[in-house]
C-alpha cells in the first residue's frame, strides 16, 4: 500500500525538507472505525517544501498506519495542572511501544491512537478543528519524522512538552485558538526546520530552551498577533551548510505586533539567508543586534533586514 504523506509550510527560498520513506506491513483504522491488516507494500517518497507563502491543505481522510514492536498495551493517561499563565500536563502511565510509521490524527477518535506508545518512527500529522486539545499527546517521547499541528483548535501545547527528539521538523500553523507556544522543555533536538506560521491569535514563542541547533531553518511568519520571541534562547546555529543549493534560512517575517526578538539574539551562525522583514514595530536595533552574531550574514550580507521600524 502506499503510505499518505504531507507538506510542512514555510518560506520559499528555505530549504526543502525531506520527508520519510516507508515501507512496511501496517494495520490501518478506515474512515468507519474498523481495523483492517495491509500485507502489501510500497514505498511513497515524498518531500516537503519549507515556504512561507504555502498554505497546506487540510487533510480530506484520517487513519494511521503503523504498529507496535512489542506485545505490551498500556494506556497513556494525563494528570494536568497550571502553572501561571502556562498548563503542565504529566504523562502518569509511560507508554512502552514503538509505533513504526506514520500517525494521522484527524478526528477525535483517533486522539487514541498512540494510548501504550512513547515512540513514533514516522511522521505525526495532527490536523482538523476537532482536535480541541494536544494532551493525548503527553506520554509520546520521540518523533522520528515531522510534527505537524495543523488547523487544531487547541489553546496551547502543553501535551507535547514531554518529547525529546523530533528527527524531521516542528510545524504549528493556522491553528485559530492558538494563543501561546511555551515549554517543549524536554526537547533537545529539531533534525528538520522548526516552522511558526499563520497562527491568528498567537502573542508569544518562548521555551525549547534545550535546543542547540535547529538543523534545517527557522520561520516565524505572517502572525498577526504575535508580539514576543523568546524561544530557543540557547540555540547556537540555524542550520550549518547548504544541501544540494537549498539553505537554512532564518525568516522572521511579516508580523506586524512583533516587538521581542531576544530568544534569537544569541544565534552565532547561519547556513542561509536572514530575512527578517515586514515587522513594522520591531526596532532595527534589535535585528542589527541579531545579524552582527550571524557569521554567513556578516561575510556575505545575504538576505533582507527591510520593513522594520528605523526611527529606534
């Protein structure tokens, strides 16, 4: 059979981002709640362009593919509590499983697909306005492909400050009630892009303060309420070198609220281009600031620093 697979939207002079290839005998949930075995297999590359301007398209099927590599079944349940202004939600019920393949969850019975998984091999494409909340979420630990939270209506992504590795790229865009990205604590390392975009209630990203380098690029674009950047405030390098022409860019575009870009002051290289324009509030001290670390953009100057606010 061959495997669905999504895009990551971002910036179109970003890099391309690769997704992954599987091939494998998977048990899938049909669109009726029932379960049927695949024996056949086929391999579906796909790859994902990290652009700006593309908007995804909302997923028209849900079902997963994939199963466990052990015989173990334990439920992943949540204890939540506050914190300030911040939600912590607790894995209580570790899962043991790794689940090889990719994860689509559209709808709200399939919230329960990874109850007894703390790994996923794959992809995780988490899409609809069904899905009102990440919590289910909680006890997963490790993502081998790519992340997507995508035209969710969830308020926050307390659920998922429990994974440690994401081996493709972080992608959370135009989800409407999406009022803060905070924590991703346990995080320690982003293979692909890291992607924040079209979000349209969103005032701040902040936390991911474990990551050092995010290996592929950086775009926080076109919200229009976001007003602080203070994630990955221990992050080194946005990428190192170019791949096959494509780049790590740094894009923090087209954000007309945004005033704090402190989270990305202490970057210190660039495999790509910095774009940081379109912001009209943020001063250009505070991007000057930011391209006298950046090694590429001070040999080379490439990239655009225009549409911020001069008279500061």
């Amino acid at each position: 059979m061959t495997l669905q697979s999504f895009s990551i939207p971002g910036r179109t002079r970003g890099a391309l981002v690769a997704l992954a290839t599987l091939t494998m005998t998977a048990c899938v949930v049909s669109d009726d709640g029932t379960t049927s075995v695949a024996s056949d297999t086929d391999t579906d590359p796909t790859t994902a362009s990290a652009s700006m301007s593309d908007t995804m398209s909302s997923a028209d099927s849900s079902g997963s593919t994939g199963g466990a590599t052990d015989g173990t079944d334990t439920t992943d349940t949540q204890d939540t509590a506050t914190t300030g202004e911040q939600r912590v939600v607790e894995c209580m019920a570790p899962g043991t499983m790794a689940w090889e393949g990719d994860v689509y969850i559209f709808r709200t019975e399939d919230m329960t697909l990874l109850d007894g998984y703390n790994t996923v091999s794959g992809d995780v494409k988490i899409s609809e306005d069904v899905i009102d909340t990440l919590d289910f979420m909680a006890c997963v630990t490790s993502i081998g492909g790519n992340l997507q939270v995508f035209g969710t209506t969830a308020t926050d992504v307390a659920g998922l400050a429990n994974i440690e590795t994401i081996g493709g790229s972080l992608s959370i865009s135009e989800n409407p009630n999406l009022t803060e990205i905070y924590g991703f604590d346990a995080l320690t390392d982003i293979g692909g892009a890291f992607i924040v975009t079209k979000n349209p209630v969103l005032t701040s990203v902040s936390g991911v303060a474990a990551v050092q380098q995010v290996h592929l690029g950086l775009n926080i674009d076109e919200n229009p309420v976001l007003t602080s950047i203070t994630a990955l405030s221990n992050a080194v390098a946005i990428g190192s070198t170019c791949m096959a022409g494509n780049c790590p860019d740094l894009s923090v575009s087209y954000n007309p609220e945004l005033t704090n870009i402190d989270g990305l002051i202490g970057l210190a290289a660039l495999g790509g281009q910095l774009l940081v324009t379109g912001n009209p509030k943020l001063c250009i001290s505070k991007v000057q600031s930011l391209a006298d670390m950046l090694q590429q953009w001070v040999e080379m100057g490439e990239g655009d620093t225009t549409g911020n606010k001069e008279d500061c």
